[in-house]
C-alpha cells in the first residue's frame, strides 16, 4: 500500500519560498571546448584545490547511484551525515510548533538536531526486544510530527528492525520516516533503498564512515525521491562537500574488492568475538549483531568500562541509555585490536 503523504504539505513556508544561491558554477553550461574560468574569484595558480568544488559532486554521486541501484538525482551528499540530517530538520520542522518521533535508546545525533533547531523531540521507548512500537508511536504523533527517525541496523543495540513494522510506520505516519542505515553493509537483511518509488516519505542515509572506512573525510549520504532531495538542495550550502573529500570519496567507492574484503574480515571478527564472550563470566548477555559492533550485558558496566580503560582498550558504555542498563558496546576492530581486546576481558576479575 503506498502512502499518502503529500510532501508539499510538510515542507516549511519560508523553504517553498527561498529562492536557492546560485554558485558561479551554476550559471553556465559547458560548450565542449576548454573553459577559462574568470568567474569565481579564485587564484588562477594550480594548486590541485585552488578551484571551487562540483557543488553537485557530479563524479562521485554517478559511482554511488550505480552501486546503490538509484538514480544520482536522487542523492544528495552532505558534510557527514550529521549535516544530512540537518537540512532534514531544517527544511520541514518549524521551530517551536512542530515535532519529531525518536526510538531510544538510539543515535544521540537525532536528538541534539531538534534542540539545536527547537523542534520538540517525543521519545517512544523501544520494546524489550528493541522493535518499533508502532502503536504508540502513532498514538505519539499528531498533525505537527514531521519527522520520524529509525536506525536500523540500530545504534547501540545492534539489530535490524522488522520488515513488518517499518512498512506499517512507513504506510501510517504522516510525515517523513527516516530509515538511518548507517551500518547497513554489516546486515544480512537488504537496504530500504529498493522501495524509494513505493514509499514517496521514505528518507535513507548512509555513510562512507563505517565499512567504507572513511570516518575522516565526513561524507554522509541521503537518498529519497527527486522531490525531496530537490528540497534540501535549496538550502544545503553551496560547497557543502569539499574537493578532497570528493576525491577521497570517490577512490574508495570505486574500491569495490577492497572494501568487500575489509567488510568480510569485520564480519569474521564479529563472528569471532561473540564466541569468546560467551566464555566470559561477568558477560551476562550478548545481543545478536547486524553491525560492525555487539552490545553486551555485563554485571557491572561503569567498573567494567573503567578496568578496560586502565588496560588501554576504550569500548563505549551504554549503561546510562534507556533499556540498556549496564550495557557495554564493543566495536569490532583489526585482528590484533580484538585479541588485545578478548586478552584484556579474559584478564578482568
């Protein structure tokens, strides 16, 4: 069943409104023959950077749409996915009239953005087994939700969501429901990105962060309808995605065997991993992973955080996250980081 939500109706007046900067790129179209570019205020003098970026980063969204089975119109790359998520709020949440549902525990970045754009954030816990609670998720939302986060694979719990449950939030809710798959190459279970044309509210954001191993070039991907992206190219800053990451971005994406590799490799160490911890005593529960990291129960989180700390192994406590009391999460590394790592667990009274 397709949904029925007009997009128009959730974009912010003020958006419909705004008439986009042109860059000076923008304003020519190229004849075929090669350009002397006066246009833009730059130094003349090569330096590999001394000109502007592709503001559409062009090259780089071509290789994804083929990777990804999309259209590069239907892309739209950000300074991490941080910056994506971002114009997401800022191009359909009114400040201090609208609303965003959020699943914890979850990614803590979905929460910041609403205060950071006072957007009123209603919390619907997860249920026990860390899945959607549809009803109560649509008994939260009102004529105001304009935005609905999901992780999945999810941080810090690791699991995928149920098919089932997405498509219903993705029929029912009357707003935008973002699917965030940030570690979506580490599932077994397939991306959302193949129901983009069922589902006209359906946003996906991925990154290069996480298997692509790019953490450092910042580059965070949103894919949805030609209609939406439209909206957020409006007001995405010009030169959002600098040169050398476009650079860097796109090397790796054409890496195809190499990234596979390391993917397979993490998956081993994960595999790997979660037999030691069943070895472990203080380790009271393991939960099952579609990620590139285990959430573990332990008896005491906080002093177990703290005895990894002074081995010179820093893993992430959870303990504080709704549903996750004394939680550990262990993030799956090199062959060698996860013996250090299983060395170090082994050793703790």
């Amino acid at each position: 069943m397709p949904t029925k939500v007009n997009i128009q109706n959730l974009v912010r007046e003020n958006v419909k409104r705004l008439k986009p900067y042109s860059s000076a790129r923008d304003e020519y179209k190229a004849t075929g023959t090669e350009m002397v570019f006066l246009d833009a205020n730059e130094n003349p003098y090569q330096t590999d950077v001394n000109r502007y970026p592709d503001p559409h980063q062009r090259n780089v969204k071509n290789e994804l749409a083929k990777i990804k089975g999309i259209q590069p119109e239907q892309i739209l790359l950000g300074n991490g996915s941080d910056e994506v998520l971002d114009l997401l709020f800022r191009a359909f949440c009114e400040p201090a009239k609208d609303n965003v549902i959020t699943l914890p525990p979850t990614y803590g970045m979905y929460k910041v953005l609403s205060e950071i754009n006072n957007i009123e954030n209603r919390e619907v816990l997860l249920s026990q087994d860390f899945e959607p609670q549809v009803s109560a998720i649509l008994d939260k939302s009102d004529a105001n939700s304009k935005l609905l986060f999901l992780c999945s694979p999810n941080n810090p719990t690791g699991n995928t969501f149920s098919e089932e449950k997405v498509e219903e939030l993705l029929q029912k809710f009357n707003g935008l429901v973002i699917i965030d798959e940030a570690y979506i190459d580490f599932s077994g279970k397939e991306s959302w990105l193949n129901r983009l044309q069922q589902y006209p509210n359906l946003v996906i954001t991925q990154t290069l962060s996480k298997a692509y191993g790019m953490a450092g070039i910042r580059l965070g991907i949103c894919c949805a309808s030609e209609e939406i992206i439209e909206i957020l190219k409006k007001i995405k800053p010009p030169y959002n995605v600098n040169q050398l990451t476009q650079q860097r971005a796109l090397n790796r994406i054409l890496d195809v065997d190499g990234v596979s590799i390391e993917v397979t490799d993490i998956l081993k160490g994960r595999e790997e991993l979660f037999k030691v911890l069943l070895e472990v005593p203080y380790v009271e529960k393991i939960y099952p992973s579609d990620a590139n990291f285990i959430l573990v129960e332990v008896d005491n989180a906080t002093a177990r955080y703290d005895q990894l700390i002074e081995k010179g192994i820093v893993i992430r406590n959870r303990t504080t996250q709704p549903l996750c009391e004394n939680t550990l999460r262990l993030t799956v590394g090199t062959t060698e980081e996860n013996q250090k790592l299983i060395a170090a667990l082994k050793s703790l009274n």
